[in-house]
C-alpha cells in the first residue's frame, strides 16, 4: 500500500461516490524481475499476510513474501486487492502484483502491474551503470517515465528496517523517485491475529500521506496511514 504513499480519495457515503484513483500509489512496495524461485534455491522464507482495513472495515488483503536465495540475493512477491463497496456493489476495485529482485540490501529489478479499477500501469527496473534503471508504462502503453536512482536503491521496503537509512525510495506504483524522511515513534500497543503486541516504529514522511510501520521485535505487525478526507488505512498482520 504511493505503496507513493496511500493516496486513498474519499470514496464517501454518496449516492455517486467518487470514482477512486490511485488507491495506494507507493503503498505497494515489493515487486521483482521474472526471476523464478524454486523451492530448492531458496534458503528462507518471510511471509506476512495482513488484514487491510478502510476506517475499521475490512477492504482486502496485501501478502508479502521474501525468499532468500543460496545465492545471496532475495526475491519479494507482493500481491494486494482491495475493493471498495457502496451499498451492496462494487464501487471500486485494485489489484497490485510485483516481483523484486534485491542483492547486497539493494535492489536489483523490479517488474510490478497495478491495476487501478481498470487502468493497468506496469513499472519496471534493472540494475545497470552503478544504478538503478526504471521504465514506466502508463494504461494506454506510453513510456510514461524513464529515470535513473543512483547507488544503493531501495523501493518502500516497510519489511526491510534498512529501509530507515534512506532519503529517496521507488513507488512501484507509477515508477517515480521519492525524498523522504524517515523518523522513529514512539511506541504504539497495537492489535493482531497474534494478540496484542507493544509495537515499535517508524514514520515515513516525504509522500503526499505520512505512513508509519509497526514493528514488534523482529516482525513486522503493522501499517498506519490516513488517506482522504481523514480516513483511516490500517494494514494488521494476519
């Protein structure tokens, strides 16, 4: 879930709501080349499944899966869907698919696809010339955008905590570079499939809406953000 930061539009109690764009822009962090990964070449495997909620009620789920290699490298599968309904239909609907290849804690590729009730971008990356090479394609097939990230990228990796280091991060959700800044908070008692937990974390603040990750010891447990009109996102582990 930007995943360039949730930039969630008011889909509000009205007899038209309006239409939604660009869900969670950058809240879509992980994405990856089309490397496959067999159960033989991975070493590890991180999975979070979480709960996505709209102002407390449930709206989809975002599942996250890091798989380290025999080779050094890790691959990242996200796949999110949403949907948003207003009296009993369909007001809105968003899917996020993406693979990411990272190598020494940067990212190597990246080949992601949103679609944004029904307008389809695809985002991809490769490592080349001591940076990070991205191409965008808008929902009519243009080159929407081709930048460069120099040195050690990074995408919104909320399950990476060298993820605090960064000043500039990749949205896999239209390709751009963003500033950020990234502080610590103060420690939140939150709730999760597991029970309650004393949840450490840190803001990203740079994105249109600031998104703060929760982690309890080494997991990663939770996403905050309030998207438009004061609305409250919440990602809980599953």
């Amino acid at each position: 879930m930007i995943h360039a930061t949730a930039r969630l539009v008011q889909h509000g109690m009205k007899p038209a709501p309006v239409r939604v764009r660009r869900l969670i822009a950058a809240l879509f962090l992980a994405g990856a080349a089309d490397v496959a990964v067999s159960a033989c070449d991975a070493e590890a495997r991180t999975q979070w499944n979480f709960i996505v909620r709209l102002d407390g009620e449930r709206i989809g789920t975002h599942r996250f899966v890091v798989e380290k290699r025999g080779d050094g490298t890790e691959t990242v599968q996200s796949d999110a869907h949403f949907v948003l309904r207003f009296l009993g239909w369909t007001a809105y609907r968003y899917e996020h698919h993406s693979r990411e290849t990272w190598s020494g804690g940067c990212l190597a590729a990246l080949d992601a696809r949103t679609d944004d009730d029904g307008r389809v971008t695809q985002v991809r990356a490769i490592r080349a010339d001591g940076g990070l090479a991205i191409d965008a394609i808008d929902a009519k097939g243009r080159h929407a955008r081709t930048e460069t990230l120099p040195g050690c990228a990074m995408s919104f990796a909320y399950w990476n905590t060298a993820l605090r280091s960064q000043q500039q991060l990749l949205d896999p959700g239209t390709g751009r570079i963003v500033d950020v800044r990234i502080t610590p908070l103060e420690p939140l008692r939150i709730d999760t499939d597991h029970g309650a937990a004393n949840a450490r974390g840190w803001r990203i603040a740079g994105p249109p809406n600031a998104i703060d990750i929760r982690w309890a010891g080494d997991e990663w447990v939770g996403l905050d953000t309030v998207v438009g009109h004061g609305r409250h996102l919440t990602y809980r582990l599953k």
